[in-house]
C-alpha cells in the first residue's frame, strides 16, 4: 500500500506495476460509494490488463470519517462525508500523478471510475487537464455546480452508461443533485468545441455517439448500453443487483480509447 501526505491528511492507494514500469502510462482507477480498492480491480480486472500491456495502474481510497463509515469522494457536489468535509480529493489525484511521474517517467494519465469515482473522475479532468491525458467515467455524471467550470485545454472524453441505469439516469434525473447523464456529454461537447451533430452507430444493444472536435484531439464519445442498470459493463463482479447484458467489456472499450490519445 502507498501513502501520500495530501491537505494534512494521510491517504493511500494500491499501486499494480507492470513487468517494465519506466515509461509506461497510468490509468487511475477510483473505486465507487462504499467501495474499494480490490472491489474495483476485481470488477474491471486492469491488473490483468497492466501485466498483458504494460501499463501502470493505481486504486486510490476513499476517504470515510463517520461510524458508518462509506468510503466516498468529494466531487463537488456527490458524495457523503468526503463532500461534508471538503477533501482534497483532486489534490490526492495530482499528487499521486505528481509522484508516479518522478518514479516511473509515465506515458500519459488516464483516469477513470466507477459511480462516485466515475464523479471525481470527471471534476479531476476539469481541474487537472494540463496532467491528465483523457477521462473515461463509467456509470457516472456531473451536478450544477460542474457546469460554469472549464478545463485548462480541450480533453478527450470517454463516457459509459447504462440505458436502464436508475441511481445514475442518463435522461432523466430524479436526484437534486445529480444531472441526467446526458447533460454531463453536452457539457464536455460544449467546453471542448466539438461539433454538435455526432456519428451514431449501434450493435448488440449498444449506442455510441462520437462527438468530434475541431482538431480532432479532444472528441468526447458515449458508449450506452441500453439494457444495463448501474455497472461497469462486462465486469467480472457487480456492486449491485443490477442487470448487464454483457454486450460490451468496458475496461477493453477504455484501453483502445486511451491508446488511441497516445498515439
């Protein structure tokens, strides 16, 4: 387990390194509401993936201060004790990044998350654009406090979700502060400039919309898939009892999208 002194508090995160780590890029992988760390590497299986292709992977905690005792993030507007408290959530991120960089010389920073983590990921992406490379949030959105935000520079964006998805809705929000999905793609399509009429293609159930930006290195793409509730799609392990139809392997969708930003 690796620490790191962030805004006087101690925080950790589980690191998995690839065979040759020098030179190798970073996914960051945060973990959803009441989750950890093992949860999120079980479901997305990246240690798999950093042993077959080298890339570093790190699962940061969340923090939980009451008896209760939910790990949470503070995205700004979600989610339990890390909002009360108002953690440094995005400082922890740039810190690990900061820190990963000086030992291994990374190849890019990718940060992705499941849910709450999904939340964070986006706010981290607005805020650490100049560190970060691309973004891919999974059954996650943004809130009104988000929306007069913009990035340091236009950033790739990759969002999946789940067309029957109710505690994260892509259309229609039930929750005061939780934005329907949908909106969390406008906003990124607006701050990045990218033209508002997307290709659509569909199989197996599964929608992308690809979002182009003027110079074609910042496109923001939503992969939904219609059937699947609150779930990384085609994850190994659910958090909950919720439907996925396994027409789509999430991690294996983010790998490509990444690869494709480093090129």
């Amino acid at each position: 387990m690796e620490r790191l002194l962030v805004d006087g508090r101690t925080r950790s995160f589980f690191l998995h390194l690839p065979p040759e780590p020098r030179g190798a890029p970073l996914i960051i992988a945060l973990h959803a509401l009441g989750s950890n760390p093992y949860l999120m590497e079980a479901m997305t299986e990246l240690s798999l993936l950093s042993d077959r292709e080298d890339v570093i992977v790190a699962y940061p905690i969340g923090i939980h201060a009451s008896d209760r005792g939910e790990r949470a993030w503070n995205a700004w507007f979600c989610c339990r004790d890390a909002l009360y408290e108002k953690v440094d959530d995005v400082g922890f991120l740039s810190a690990i990044i900061d820190e990963l960089d000086y030992r291994y010389d990374v190849d890019g920073t990718l940060i992705t998350g499941m849910s709450n983590g999904g939340m964070l990921a986006h706010l981290a992406g607005i805020q650490l654009a100049d560190k970060v490379t691309a973004i891919a949030p999974v059954a996650a959105t943004i809130g009104d406090v988000i929306l007069e935000l913009r990035p340091k520079r236009p950033l790739p964006v990759l969002m999946v979700n789940g067309g029957a998805d109710e505690l994260v809705p892509f259309y229609h929000s039930h929750r005061y502060n939780l934005l329907p999905a949908e909106e969390a793609v406008d906003y990124w399509v607006r701050v990045n400039e990218c033209f508002a009429t997307p290709t659509i293609r569909e199989k197996n159930g599964v929608l992308v919309e690809h979002y182009r930006s003027r110079d074609r290195k910042a496109d923001v793409l939503s992969y939904r898939s219609k059937d699947a509730g609150h779930v990384w799609p085609g994850g190994r392990v659910r958090m909950h009892n919720e439907d996925d139809p396994m027409t789509m392997n999430a991690t294996a969708v983010i790998w490509k999208f990444f690869q494709d930003q480093l090129r």
